[in-house]
C-alpha cells in the first residue's frame, strides 16, 4: 500500500468511526449514571430522520441539525420518564425506543415526501460539507506532516471535529467535575448519592438527556453530513456496534476513542479490501463483509478480560421507605 | 363515501364484468413495484414513469404497491389478482417464485415480469440487454478517463448486476486494453438497493485510489456514488432512469433501461388477449430498450468526439459485428 491508499483508509477511517464515537459517549454519559441505554439506535434513527426532514424543508443545514438534536433529546426523555420515573425495565424501554423509531420514520416518510420512505435529496446548503482547516493548502506541500494535516485532519464537516472534542470535554465533565463525580456516584451507589442530599432522579435526568443531545449529533451526521437525505433504517445497527465498543472500552471515554476508530478502521478496510487478492486467492466479498463483526464477538468474547459496568446499572432507584 | 355505496359501486362493477364478454379487458391494469421503492430514481421509478405516460396518454386508472419486505410478494400478487386487475405488471428480479405459483392460480389473468424469466402460458417476461447498454456507458467512461482507471459500484451481489459489470468492462478495454477497473458490490441482501452511505464510501475510495468515473449500477443506493462523485468533483454514471439532472456536470450520462416504455407498453396491450404476447421478450439497443442518456445536463460533458465514437459501438453491436458477452450467460465474464 502506499501513502496515497492508506491516508484514504484513515480518511475513511474518521469518517466511518464518527457515528459511533458520537453514540459511544452518549451512552457513557446515561450508562455512568445507571441507565442502561440501548434505544441509542433508535434515537439516533429519529434524528437522521428530523434532521433530514426539516433540512429539506427549510433548505438550512442549521435548522436540520437543531430539529435533529431536538427530536432527540424528547426521544431520550420519553426514554427517561419510562425508564427512571416509571421505573420501567431499562432494556424493554431501550428496544420499545428502537421498534418506535424504525417505523415512526418510515411510516413519516412515507406521509410526508411519498418517495418510499425517504426524504428529498439534500441540495447544498441543506447539509454539512467539508470545512478546510487553515493552512492547510500551504501545508500540502511539506513531507510527512503536510499530507496528514491537509488530508487526514483537514477536510471533514464540522460533526466529525465536534466528535473528536467530545472526548476530552466528556473525560473532563465525568472525571474533574463535581457534576461528573455525582454522575458517576449514582451509577454506583445511588444510595450514598441520595444520602447526601442530591436527587438521584434528577442527576438521571441530566445523564440521559446529555445523552440525546449527542445521539442528536450522531443522527445528523448520517442524514446531513455523510448522507444527503435519509433512507429507511439508515444507522444500520451502528448504535449496537457503539454499545458493544462502550463495554469494550469499559466506559472510560478515551479507550471509547480508540475503540471507535478500530471499528471504523475494520470498516474502511473492509471497503478497500473489495475483490482484492491475497496470495492468488480472491476473498469472498462477503467474508470481508462480515470481518467487522466477526472481529466485534471475538474482541468481545476474549481479548478484553472483565469489563463490569457501573454497579446500580440497569435498576431504577427508589427511595426505602 | 359511505360503506352501503361502497359495496354497492364494487356490486355494479362485478354485474358490469360479467355482462361484457371480454370482461377482464376492462378491469384497471397494476403494477408491484420491487424493493427500494417507487421514487428510487432509478429502476422503480422508470416502471412509475411509464405506468404515468400510459395514465396521461389513454386516460386509465391504474393501481399499484410498494412493497416493503420479500414476504409480500405472493400477498400482493394474490390481492390484485382476486381484485381482478389485468394486467399486473411486476418489476424486478426477484419475482421469479412468487410468480410462478400466482400466475398457475390465476390463468384468466395477464401477468408481466419485467428482468425476470417465468415460463407460465399467461406470464410475458421482459428482459433487458443491459450488457449491450453498459457495453456503451463503459466506453463512455473510458473516453472520458484522464486516469485510466474507471470504478463500478453494484448494488446487490447478484448475477444480474455482474452482467451490467461484465458489459461494462467490456466497453471500457475496448476503448483502452489497459485500462485498470475497479468492482464493488454494496453488499449481499436486499437491504444493498437502498444504502447510499455504503454505496457513497466505495465510490471515495474508488477515486481515492485514481478512478475518475463511477458507474452506480445500485438502485437507490446508487444516488450515494452520485453524491460522492460531485463532492469529489469526478464522474459518476446513472443508471436505469436518466440521472443526469440530479448533478449536472458530474453525471456523465446514465444507462438507460427503457423500463418505463416496457410498463406503459404493458399497460396497452398485455390486458387484451388479442393483443397480449406470452413468452420471453428482450429489449436491446436495437429496439431501444437500452442506451444512454444524452440531454441538456451532460451534453457539454460528452464531446461530439465521444459520441461518435459510442455511436460507432452503438452500430457495430446492432449489426452483430461486436460481440457483447452476456454474463447470465453462463456466469462467467471472460477476459476480464
């Protein structure tokens, strides 16, 4: 491979993993506190949809991504209020958000553009393109470093930057902050968190709507960053594979980083390695197909040693009376 | 309107078929479309223009379905067929099945497949020479390559789009012996005919690694490659439908699958029995059934140079002097 080929993976590589960064810290966020979160697909489902939507109908960019974000934090506090306040069981709420989303988008699509479910083709303006950072045409030109700021880190639209942001803002808010310290603690013990006086119900709250605002990202950038209009079940299990890097990762927001970028790696790859020959063998498409997968179940299954999760995760806490 | 009229419009109908000998003639044509939906821009959306021309053109009513998974199939068929209506036109591949157990069912009706073979005395099977089409949108792309390196994007991993592949490779080496051909297929399920995400990533890395032309020969995954190629500012090439006006200046042109003339020529004579033809029809360059898109939108981007030298193909194969091979065939694509 040379340099050409392999700044394109990595390009690639940035672009893909994204999505499941986004996701990735937004279930840190509600998994910290104690909600287990796997409606992340579906709330990112039903803001690629918005996002698209209101794009396509305002013609702004902006007025997407807000009906996105918006979309997405009422599923996140639907989600909540089965979840915390009715203290419903946390996965049913979690696969009842993801069924809901499927076919409430599709079912608007339908009614709304008449085009099988999807939204109008986004005309420009109506979505994110690329940004050039500065210098980055007078940095072409330097060896080794010019390439890789001109090409790998210039050149993307503005959710990819603010995914990349997320990570250090999210390791500073969970673990600098008193905000993070409380988030955490009543992921462990909401008890003691109760004890001393803060709402466990209240600190839930904040978790899971911070976590719906980044769902909220994740879904636009499907629809109005990367795509140009939503297409029916667009996310593609990419909330799963979030899921499954946050556990990997041990929900802690850096590894999250690094785990993201493997998988979006093994995608890239898989793209690449396409009808390309291995010792005189053609790979099967599907083989390569299935390679990000098959790598998720055996990372999972032996390479990562115990990964437990917060402590009170997955029980709705109610005061003893 | 209320229930009672209701049952009492479907009741005077049922006495108008049966007082009219030819009662079957006057019941509405309809078409299933196939997976990817009917505003795909692409192949159902052909099959929708051409129920529409016909529609605009004598007038009729027509009724129609979108389907949403591969179990509906024999659901659809059996409640047109009950209903009545005749013809019913299918399009897709994946017809075959559903076909074959409906059509025995109902042997007063008219059915017509379109890209599929289904031998029954009461089904007209429409096939296409897309080998021949993309033969000339392959020869295209190479014309019009400053790289030398020309990508395909298929939709669903299947033998009918290795024939569109197969056809196009051919078109391309004939330009340029050397020319280097990239293939990616977007994936392996239905599901592939309608993720341009997907499709749109293959296309970058296709032209991150030198191509400058794509053929899109994915349905609606196909607007992904579209896309990519005008964000990238490279070539892509439509296909079924005429794309050229969703990016004008970046689709080069679009292989045209006359589906809409093959639904709308259904809609005219496949409901009649004197008029209704049994059997496998193919469609190719000759009768017009495939080609490629020259309009407003691309007509800058193809040089009287280029299109002279398509035509050239265009003739050539009609007369039988170039040999398109057809990969269906048997499954195979060789030399390349």
């Amino acid at each position: 491979m040379d340099m050409v080929v392999i700044l394109s993976t990595l390009d690639a590589t940035i672009r893909l993993s994204t999505p499941l960064l986004l996701a990735c810290l937004a279930g840190m966020y509600s998994e910290r506190a104690g909600v287990f979160d796997i409606g992340l697909e579906g709330k990112m489902l039903m803001a690629a949809f918005a996002a698209a939507a209101t794009a396509s109908v305002t013609g702004s960019v902006w007025a997407g991504l807000a009906a996105g974000l918006g979309i997405s934090l009422m599923t996140a506090l639907l989600q909540g209020a089965a979840a915390i306040t009715l203290k419903g069981n946390q996965l049913i709420a979690g696969t009842a958000i993801n069924m809901l989303a499927v076919g409430l988008t599709t079912f608007l699509g339908i009614q709304w553009f008449a085009q099988g479910g999807r939204t109008p083709q986004l005309k420009e303006g109506e979505r994110f393109t690329e940004v050039k950072l500065p210098f980055a045409d007078e940095l072409a030109n330097v060896p080794v470093v010019g390439p890789i700021y001109s090409d790998l880190i210039s050149g993307h639209n503005i959710l990819v930057y603010i995914a990349f942001l997320a990570v250090p803002v999210t390791w500073f808010v969970l673990f600098r902050t008193r905000f993070g310290l409380r988030l955490r603690a009543v992921g462990e013990n909401p008890k003691a968190v109760d004890t001393a006086g803060i709402s466990v119900i209240a600190m839930r709250y904040q978790a899971v709507l911070i976590t719906g605002l980044l769902c909220g990202f994740a879904g636009a950038f499907f629809s109005i960053a990367q795509g140009s209009g939503f297409g029916n079940n667009m996310t593609a299990g990419k909330g799963f594979i979030a899921l499954a890097a946050l556990i990997f990762a041990k929900w802690k927001p850096v590894p999250a980083m690094f785990t993201c970028l493997l998988f979006g790696f093994l995608d890239a790859l898989q793209i690449r390695l396409q009808g390309v020959e291995v010792g005189g063998v053609q790979v099967p498409v599907q083989a390569i197909q299935a390679l990000p997968y098959v790598l998720t179940v055996i990372l999972l299954a032996g390479f990562i040693g115990k990964a437990v999760g917060p402590k009170a995760g997955g029980v709705a806490y109610s005061k003893e009376r | 309107m209320n229930a009672i009229s209701k049952h009492f419009g479907a009741l005077l109908a049922g006495v108008a078929m049966t007082a009219v000998v030819t009662g079957a003639a006057l019941a509405d044509p309809a078409i299933i479309y196939d997976l990817g939906g009917k505003f795909d821009k692409s192949f159902n959306e052909a099959a929708y223009n051409g129920a529409e021309a016909w529609k605009k053109e004598t007038g009729g009513n027509y009724i129609d379905v979108e389907l949403q998974n591969d179990a509906q199939r024999e659901q659809a068929l059996r409640r047109f067929a009950s209903q009545g209506a005749n013809p019913i036109v299918m399009a897709g591949f994946s017809w075959g099945t559903a076909l074959n157990t409906v059509a025995a069912e109902f042997p007063d009706i008219n059915f017509v497949v379109i890209d599929a073979v289904v031998e029954q005395p009461n089904v007209q099977s429409i096939v296409f020479d897309e080998h021949t089409g993309s033969f000339l949108v392959g020869a295209i792309a190479a014309l019009k390559s400053t790289t030398g390196t020309v990508g395909f994007v298929g939709g669903m991993d299947v033998p009918i789009i290795h024939k569109f592949y197969c056809g196009y490779a051919q078109g391309a080496k004939a330009v340029k012996a050397d020319i280097k051909l990239i293939e990616n297929y977007t994936g392996t399920t239905p599901a592939a005919w309608n993720d341009p995400v997907t499709a749109g990533e293959l296309a970058k890395a296709q032209f991150d690694a030198g191509a400058d032309v794509s053929f899109a020969a994915a349905g609606g995954s196909g607007l992904g490659v579209l896309q990519a190629a005008a964000d990238a500012g490279k070539f892509s090439i439509g296909v079924d439908s005429n794309q050229n006006y969703l990016h004008p200046g970046s689709v080069l042109t679009s292989m045209l699958k006359r589906v809409d003339v093959a639904v709308s020529t259904a809609f005219k004579e496949a409901g009649d029995d004197a008029t209704f033809k049994p059997g496998v029809n193919v469609l190719g360059l000759a009768q017009d059934g495939v080609g490629y898109a020259l309009d407003d939108n691309n007509a800058a981007l193809i040089t009287d140079d280029i299109k002279a030298k398509v035509e050239e193909f265009k003739a050539k194969i009609i007369s039988g002097e170039i040999k398109v091979h057809d990969y269906t065939a048997d499954n195979s694509c060789p030399g390349i």
